[in-house]
C-alpha cells in the first residue's frame, strides 16, 4: 500500500510540473505572438509614415515602391484613382505639398494584411490653386516579399458638414 500512495504521490507531483512547464510554455508563446504582433504594427505604420514622406516630396520612386501595382484609391469625391495617377502627379509636382502628415493611426495586422486608419492633414499648391485639407482615412496594406505595400485607400474629407452650413449663412 505505501508503494502505490508513493507512487500516486510521484505522479500527482510530476503531473503539477508538467502543466506548470506548459502554462509557462503557453505565456512565452502568448508573449512571443504579442511582440511579433507589434512589432508587424510597428512596420506597417514605418511603411505608412515612408509612403506620407514620398507623397510631401513628390518621391515617385518612393511612391512606386510604397504602393503595389494594382493600388486604387476612393478619394474625397468618390474618383477612383490608381498608382499610374499617383505617380503621375508625382513627376508633375502637381499637387505640390507643403504639408502631408498622419496622425492618429491605429492598426490591425491579420496574418500578410493591415488596416490604417487615421487622419490626414495636406496643405499645398494644386492646378494653381492653394489648398488647406484634413481626411479621415482607412488604408489597407499586403505583406509582399517581406515588405508591407499598400493595396487601398478611401479618405473622406472633414468638415463638409461646417462648410454647408457656413455657405446658407
């Protein structure tokens, strides 16, 4: 009988070490996957603050490498845009930015994809004309060769509803 309550015992004690190893096992898995986590968060929102730079500078080249080939945006008046015309406009400086600057950003990383969202405050020259805008936008960017690309974008302006307003006045 002391054999088999020795043995209970033994067993009982080796079943507490193997689950504590896993419970520990799982936290250093479970914090391994937090800081990969950020650290994919961290990259995109790098690839996002580059690709805001190339459009301030009219960087066609960083442009091109910022966004992939089949790159669309929705626009502020529902056009629809791709990276032919931001590249374009690029080499043109047409518009030309004074300012361009995100702010406010969060991210989602799942798996090889990214949503963006933030606002964006440009100021510069168009076609001649002086603008002055703030955007709320939502990007979403692919993981492409270890690089994180953006596939889409759609902004919608602030402050339309002020402006009605102020213009029945």
């Amino acid at each position: 009988m002391k054999t088999v309550t020795a043995f209970a015992l033994a067993f009982f004690a080796s079943s507490l070490l193997v689950f504590g190893q896993e419970s520990n096992e799982q936290k250093s898995n479970e914090e391994n996957a937090a800081q990969q986590a950020e650290r994919e968060e961290n990259a995109v929102l790098k690839a996002e603050r580059e690709l805001a730079d190339a459009y301030l500078n009219s960087d066609a080249d960083g442009i091109a490498r910022g966004v992939t080939e089949d790159y669309m945006l929705t626009n502020s008046t529902g056009k629809i845009t791709t990276r032919a015309n931001d590249l374009e406009e690029a080499r043109k400086q047409d518009p030309k930015y004074e300012v361009f600057e995100n702010t406010g950003m969060k991210t989602r990383v799942h798996g090889n994809t990214a949503v963006v969202t933030g606002r964006t405050h440009t100021k510069g020259i168009s076609g001649g004309k002086p603008f002055d805008s703030e955007f709320q936008f939502t990007d979403t960017f692919v993981k492409e060769g270890g690089l994180w690309r953006l596939l889409a974008g759609h902004v919608s302006k602030l402050g339309w509803g002020i402006r009605k307003a102020e213009s029945k006045k």
